[in-house]
C-alpha cells in the first residue's frame, strides 16, 4: 500500500522503537489509572474527611504523574532518534537512487520535484514515522483503556462512551477520504513553486538584465496562491472534521453529566464516579483527537510516500548488461554507425543516419549552426542518452556492453556549459582526478592557459570558488574546465565549445598545448569558429541532425557548401590562408 518499502528502514531502528513503545505503553497507564485513584480520594477520602486517606492517594497520583511524566521525555527523545535517523537514511538512499537514474528519467521527474521529493515529502514521512508511535500505541490503548475503566466503574453508564466509539470512526473515515487526494495536490502544488523559484535563482541575472522582475513576480504569485488555495482546502478539511470529534464527545459528557446527575440524586452513584467517567470520557476523546490528527498526519505521509516511492521504483532508462564487458584496453578508436537519436519528448530525429569514425589519437572537429545535433551527439558517447538506431563502439565494443562506470572513467568531457562546484580552484580541478598531485593540477592547468590567471589571484590555486565559480569570467571557467578534463587522462576527450569564451591568441596557445599533450587520446571538439577547427584531422559537418560533409579542410573547401560558407562568412574569401 505504498509504505511498505519504508518497513525496512523502521526494522533498522527497531529496538529502539520498541523501546519507546514500551516508555509509551507505561506513560498511558498511568494517565488510566490516574481518574480512578481521584474518585477514590474523593468518594472514600474526602467525603470521610479522612485526611491521611487523601495524602496517601494524592501521593501516589502524584508518583505516577512524575513517573508518566519522566517515561514520556524519554520516549519523546528515543522516538525523535528514531524519526530523524529514519529520515536521514531514507534521503540518502533516495539521493543514490537519483544519481543512477538517467538523464531521460530526470528530465521526466523535472528537477524542482526531485528537490520536494528529497526534502519536503520526507520530512512528511519523518514526521509520521515520529507520530505514529502515538497512534499505534498511545490512542487505542488511552480510548480502549479508558472505555475498560470506565465499564469498571458503572457498566451501564460506559455504554455511553462504547456507543460514540463507532459514530466517531465514521467522522474520522469520512475525513480521510476527502483529504487524501487534497495532501497529494498539495505536493504537487510545492513541485511547481519549487521549480518557479529554481528557475528564477537560476536565472537571475537575466531576470535583471531584462528587467523581467514583474513578470517572474506574476508567475511566482501564481504558483505561490496555488499552493496557498490548496493548503487551505486542506486545512478546512481538518478545520470541519477536528471540531466535529470533539463535539460528539463533548455531547456524551453532557450525557454522563446528565445520566450521573439524576443517579447521584437517587442516591445509585457517588460524585467522585461522575468525575472520573467525565475524566475518562476526556481520554477518549483526546485519543481520538490525536488520531485523527495523527491518521492526517498518515495519509499526508502516505501521499508523500507514494512520491517517494515512485523515484525509488524508476527503474533506470539506461540499460546495462547484466555481465558488461570493461573498457577495451585498446587505444580509443570511436565508431558511430548508423546512428538516430531524439529525444522522448521530440518527435523528430535530433540525429539522424550519423556513421564516422575516428582512429585512435585523432582529432575530430565537429562544425554545425546551433541547433544542429552537436551537443546531442557528444552526448551519445558516454551514454547520457543512448542511441535509437544504430550504434556506437569504441575499440569494436558496443558500449552499450560495457561497464557505464567503466566507459565514464575513461572519457573526459568538458561540457558546453561550464559547471565548478563550490570549492578551492584546486579542488575544482581535482574533481577529474582526487589523487592527483598539485603537480598533475599545475601542469594540467597550464594546458589549459590557465595557471597564470589563477596565479594573478592572491590565494592561487587555493582560491576560493563560489558556487557554480561565480567569481571567474565565463573564459577562465572554462579553461579551469579543461584542466578538470585533462587531469583524469582520458582515452577519450570531448570538448564542447569549450573555448568559445576565449580570446583567439589564448585559444590557439591551448590547441597547440593540447595536441602536444594529447597525442594518444582521441579527440573530438566542437567548435563554432573555423580556426578551431581547420587543423583538425577530420572535421564534421552537421546541418539539421545529418551529416553534410565529412573530411579535412582542403577536402571540405573543396566539396562541402556548407563548410565553404561558414569558411568565407568567418574569415572572407581569402579564409583559407589563415590555417596554422
Ligand atoms: N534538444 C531537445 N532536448 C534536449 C536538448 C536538445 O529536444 N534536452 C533538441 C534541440 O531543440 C535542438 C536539437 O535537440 O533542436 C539539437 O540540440 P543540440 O545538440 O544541443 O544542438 P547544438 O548543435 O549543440 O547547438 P549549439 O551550437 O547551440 O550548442
Ligand atoms: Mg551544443
């Protein structure tokens, strides 16, 4: 029933629950007993005037109180263990369990939801898991034990009680029905403020820069009242039905009231019994009080649970072979056959009847006007995306057949657009590689042109990076980008316009470092400028998701229209000489 799956994390903490049950289980008896010993001090103690009778009690009640008081701290910090523990653990594995999914299924959950999923529904989960300690134990034993007590005391009148039992399970039912499928809007109305807001953050600068403020404002208002207005239909579900509870039962303590009254007059009862069933038809209704509480608590859990559930049962949309073949230690020959791509959500070929190759230690340059697949393509290669037709091997092995760590590990990608975490320059660096020495950091971050600005910076290679390196310009990002590559030694390099932001002299300095420095890798490089991409020793040609010309530069001037365009629109008629 969709919490079943969350068994195995309890079962992790389970003597500690049980441990709390048991804390539990003691503090409500003593609430039980609590009513019965009064009417005694009254009926017995007061009413006698037998005042050793009434400290003796009262010392007793107020034994259990300390007692009942002292089992419920306790309980409240174990449980409060627990739940957080619970939480932790379920966000983790939540966490891992993003990380394996593929890029498809995370464009299909949409970030913003992951992001809920991961703090806001289990923070619902949690809390229940806190609660229900309270609903499994603590409300039927108070309502069961006090009905019992009371039934001890003057069975006739503990029909009154017995008899609001089955009234106000029906209020309680009705009252989860309609606020189920409210909780699961509520979530979902979270999804889109969350997601408004990220985009927004995300986008900022662009929000300034266009002055689109009003305009963010009004769809930020309209998610935001959108949540508003569900959260309130959900809370005047529970603002109707709590109240309605507690009047059913305040009506059976006028009739306790009522019926005692007319008894004590006929002399058939004692004050002090009257006050203890009033005493107990109060426990009764606050254990139903805390279970409809906590039953909203539940089904709000339950409907966060179900969105959690959903991530943990997406089964990954990228298919591994069960005994994957490793890395071929071959020396990076890249194949593309036949290959056709798109995306889930296009309907047409992003690409389409794409087949190169490229021998290892080769430069490939890729050339194409936005839009045309280059990324796309690129992408293919260390599976982000996995090809629709066709197929693509390195050193002749599928690599859909090898192991996706494995095919990572050794592929180096310096994507379009530029990602440094939150960190030292250093650390950015050594993400491609954790073991390197500030040796392989330095030499790597002079290929990429990169060590004489980060020497400029007072704390050099200590520089503190802001998130997403909020402090470089958009060229030095990228060169750090680069050297972030170039450290984990790939067979296979790809570099998606990853010098678009570098000045020109900087630009060929790198190539000319590069080629030196990568002589046994594979190479593929995208580029929008012809300069970045005349020497290579094959260039590509995408238009539209095909392939238009395929070959070196001369071959391209020669017989590709499109490449002689973007040749003579970039450098005029006399572009050729410019090769270097
Ligand atoms: N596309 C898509 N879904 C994505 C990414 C891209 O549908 N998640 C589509 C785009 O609409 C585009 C096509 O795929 O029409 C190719 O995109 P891309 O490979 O990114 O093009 P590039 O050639 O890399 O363009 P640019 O030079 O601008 O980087
Ligand atoms: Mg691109």
């Amino acid at each position: 029933m969709g919490l079943g799956y969350l068994k195995k994390y309890l079962l992790r903490y389970r003597r500690q629950y049980i441990a709390a049950l048991i804390f539990i289980t003691l503090e409500t008896f003593g609430d039980l007993i609590q009513p019965t010993i009064m009417s005694k001090v009254i009926d017995n103690g007061v009413k006698r005037g037998d005042m050793d009778y009434v400290l003796k009690l009262g010392g007793l009640m107020f034994l259990i109180t300390a007692l009942g008081a002292g089992f419920a701290i306790t309980r409240n910090i174990i449980s409060s263990k627990v739940s957080q523990s619970f939480g932790a653990d379920l966000r983790e594995d939540l966490y891992i369990k993003i990380q394996s999914l593929s890029l498809e299924n995370i464009d299909e959950f949409q970030d913003a939801s992951l992001i809920t999923r991961l703090t806001n529904d289990v923070n619902q989960v949690q809390n229940f898991a806190h609660g229900s300690m309270r609903i499994f134990v603590k409300a039927p034993i108070l309502g069961i034990g006090a009905v019992i007590m009371s039934f001890i005391l003057n069975p006739t009148m503990a029909l009154i009680p017995l008899g609001l039992v089955p009234i106000v399970i029906v209020i309680i039912s009705m009252n989860l029905k309609i606020s189920y499928p409210i909780f699961t809007r509520i979530q979902r109305a979270l999804d889109k403020v969350n997601a408004v807001m990220r985009e927004y953050l995300a986008g900022i600068r662009v929000v300034k820069a266009f002055n689109r403020f009003d305009y963010e404002k009004d769809r930020f208002r309209k998610v935001n009242e959108g949540l508003k207005n569900i959260t309130l239909k959900g809370m005047r579900v529970i603002a109707v039905f709590n109240p309605t509870v507690s009047l059913t039962v305040s009506i059976g303590i006028v009739l306790v009231l009522w019926v005692g009254g007319v008894r004590v007059n006929t002399g058939n009862m004692e004050v002090g019994k009257i006050m203890a069933f009033v005493n107990y038809m109060t426990q009764v209704l606050h254990s139903l009080v805390l279970m409809t509480r906590i039953l909203n608590m539940f089904i709000r859990a339950k409907a966060s649970s179900e969105r959690i559930r959903e991530v943990f049962e997406t089964e990954s949309s990228m298919k591994v072979k069960e005994s994957p073949t490793a890395f071929p230690n071959g020396q990076g020959r890249l194949e593309f056959e036949n290959v056709y791509f798109k995306y889930h959500n296009n309907s047409r070929w992003v690409l389409e009847d794409i087949s190169f190759t490229v021998n290892p230690g080769e430069t490939l340059a890729i050339i194409g006007s936005t839009g045309s697949g280059k990324t796309s393509l690129v992408n293919l290669i260390p599976r982000f995306y996995d090809v629709v037709e066709g197929s693509i091997r390195i050193d002749n092995i599928d690599i859909r057949h090898m192991n996706l760590d494995d095919l990572r590990e050794r592929i180096s990608i310096v994507p379009q657009k530029v990602l440094l975490f939150t960190g030292t320059i250093k650390d950015n660096i050594k993400w491609g590689d954790k073991n390197a020495t500030d040796k392989e950091v330095e030499e790597v971050a002079k290929i990429a042109e990169a060590h004489d600005f980060i020497m400029s910076f007072n704390e050099g290679y200590n520089t503190y990076l802001g998130q997403g390196g909020v402090n470089l310009s958009g060229g030095q990002k990228q060169r750090i980008s680069i050297a972030r590559a170039l450290i984990k030694k790939p067979s296979i390099l790809i570099l998606d316009d990853s010098t678009s932001a570098v000045d020109l002299i900087t630009e060929r300095k790198i190539r000319n470092k590069l080629k030196d420095y990568l002589k046994n890798t594979t190479t593929i490089l995208i580029a929008q400028r012809i300069t970045s991409v005349m020497d290579a020793d094959k260039i590509l040609v995408l238009d539209r998701g095909k392939i238009v010309g395929q070959g070196n530069h001369e071959e391209l001037m020669e017989n590709c229209q499109v490449y002689r365009d973007i040749c003579i629109s970039q450098l005029g008629k006399e572009g050729v000489s410019f090769g270097s």
